[in-house]
C-alpha cells in the first residue's frame, strides 16, 4: 500500500510554510481568474531545442516502443484511483518535450501522477479534474515534496472544458494526459484479461468509474465522447506554444467482440480541431502485466488491450 495512507493513519502535519501553501492553493481551487504560475525556461538550452536532453538520452527517445516499471510513489490502490499511469511514464514525456522551467498542462490529472512527474523534472505544471477526491489527493501528493525545488505544480478541481479561463494563451509547452476511454468502463467487470482465482479478485463485478456526473467523459457513447474531447481539446489549442506537443495516452478496448479503436478516433478529431499528428509510440506492458488470461482461443484472434497502450503525439502547428 502507498505512502499516502500511512500519512493517513499516521495523522500527517505538514510544516507551517507548507499549510501557507496549501490555504493558497485551496483558495485557487476555487478561482475563477487566470492563474499566476511560471511558465518560462530557466535552463540556457539554444532556443531552437525542444529539450534539454543529451545526444544519448535522445537516441534513447528514438526508440518507438517504450517501457516502464512503477516505483514506490506510484499510487497502486485502485481505491486510491482505478487508472494510473507510471510516474516514470510522465518524466519521459516530459523531458523529451519541455525544457526546464516551462509549463506543463494535464487536463485529466486524476491522481496527479503528471504533477509529480513535473515536480521532479523541474516544470512547472497545473492539472484539471472533476473530482475533489482526486484533486486532494494530488495536491497531497505533491505536498509531501514542497519544500524542494522552486517550480509551481498545482491540481484545480474543474472541468477540463473550463481550462482557458485559468491560463493565459501561448503559455503551455506540453499538454500530457491520459483521459477516460468513453463509457466503456462504465460497465460491471468481468476480469476476463486474468487467469484462474485471479478473474475473481477486488474488482471483480466493480464498475470503476470515476463518478456519474454527466461531464465526466467517463459516461458519454464514443462519439459523444470523441465530440466532446474534440470541444476540449480545440479550446486548449491556443494555451500551446507554437511546436509545443500535446500527448495522449490511451489503449483501444473490446466491445462485443469488436476492437474499438479509440486512438483512431482521437487521432481524427484533433486533426480536424487543428492539431498536426508526429508521432504514434507504443507503451509496451508486458512487463508489468503478468498472467493474462486466454481470451479467444481456438478461434478468435485478438492483442490484449492490457499488454500495449498508444501515446498519440501531436502538435500545434508553427501557424495557427
Ligand atoms: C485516466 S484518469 C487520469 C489518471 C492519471 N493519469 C493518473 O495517473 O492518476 C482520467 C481522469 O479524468 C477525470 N475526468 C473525467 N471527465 C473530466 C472532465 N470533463 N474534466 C476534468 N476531469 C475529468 C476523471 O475524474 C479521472 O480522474
């Protein structure tokens, strides 16, 4: 189990610098104007760089499959949250496109594993979500590490659709997140990617859904979905820098028998909202997943959603 709840139980004080903190930062849960965070490089990198990367960790980026391992700061308990990715997972992402200082943006930063990310790469950072419960525990998250570092990263309870009121334009460099796959974990789960006692395990027959509220993309068909990401993502457009990439991390799911290709649909939306796609990489999972279950033998081919996710990388175009 994670840290966070030993803090819990252990009745954590945070010190009186960090309290101060934090009262500044709940006030802005609530604020309606735009918000002053930094957004600005601080590293002497030539203007024309996306990064400030070696030769060798760039041909380390070059390879188009990635993996990752989670480390004791990754929020594991899907009580805690049900769809994490690894810290390690944002830092990558973050180091290959943004400099030191710059502003990094997680529309649906859940359990903040963007802001945490950012904090320790040294990037400013504000994420966005629906759900208090997430967003206290984000904010609890980077708490823990407050008093390091003299970046800014800041969760805000809202909807992602309200961003463009908090952030002025051409401020973000990087717009990173993984959202919610439409409604199709709005649905009793019957583990069938798990094998044997493991099938009928905590989540077994759960619907883990982040919450009813009719704007949690979480609940809305595909294309309501796909719609709805489109309207979201065309009014975050003008927030990026010219260049400035925005990457999406999804999987594609089965449904009845039918492979839904949700990073199709996405690619297509932002394309016609205006975003140029780069790149497709593979998040390769297989080293984090272990005894899957035999899903369609003899007859029925299908990849397991479990054991590869995409990470759509667009950009906004130089003219736009
Ligand atoms: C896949 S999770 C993000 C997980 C995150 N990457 C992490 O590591 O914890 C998607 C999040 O989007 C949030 N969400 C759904 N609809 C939203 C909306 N309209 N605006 C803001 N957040 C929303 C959900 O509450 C959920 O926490």
């Amino acid at each position: 189990m994670q840290s966070l709840s030993k803090i819990r139980k252990k009745k954590f004080r945070y010190p009186k610098e960090v309290k101060e903190y934090l009262t500044v930062r709940e006030t802005q849960a609530v604020y309606s104007g735009k918000i002053d965070i930094p957004y600005q490089r601080v590293c002497n990198c030539k203007p024309t760089n996306i990064n400030c990367q070696t030769p060798k960790d760039w041909i380390k980026s070059q390879l188009g499959v990635w993996q990752f391992t989670y480390e004791k700061r990754d929020i594991r308990d899907r009580q805690l949250h049900p769809a994490t990715f690894p810290i390690s997972l944002a830092r990558k992402v973050i180091d290959l496109f943004s400099h030191r200082g710059e502003l990094v943006l997680d529309p649906f930063v859940g359990s903040g594993t963007t802001l945490v990310a950012a904090q320790d790469c040294g990037r400013n950072a504000i994420g966005f979500d629906l759900k208090k419960e997430y967003v206290d525990l984000c904010n609890q998250r980077l708490g823990q590490n407050l008093l390091f570092g003299n970046t800014r990263q800041l969760a805000v309870q809202d909807d992602a659709f309200k961003i463009p009121a908090y952030l002025e334009e051409n401020t973000v460099k990087l717009i990173f997140t993984s959202p919610p796959y439409a409604n199709l974990l709005n649905r009793a789960r019957k583990n069938k990617s798990r094998r044997g006692e493991e099938r009928k395990n905590e989540q077994y027959l759960k619907v883990e859904q982040y919450s009813q509220d009719p704007r949690d993309l979480g609940t809305m068909s595909l294309e309501k979905y796909t719609e709805e990401m489109g309207d979201i993502y065309e009014r975050l457009l003008p927030l990026l820098k010219p260049m400035g990439h925005c990457v999406i991390n999804v999987p594609d799911m089965w449904w009845e028998n039918k492979r839904i290709t949700i990073h199709i649909a996405l690619v297509e939306e932002l394309r016609k909202r205006g975003y140029e796609l780069r790149n497709i990489i593979i998040w390769d999972r297989t080293n984090i997943v272990n005894r899957i279950g035999i899903f369609g033998w003899p007859s029925n081919y299908i990849t397991m959603g479990t054991t590869f996710e995409y990470l759509l990388d667009f950009w906004r175009p130089r003219e736009t």
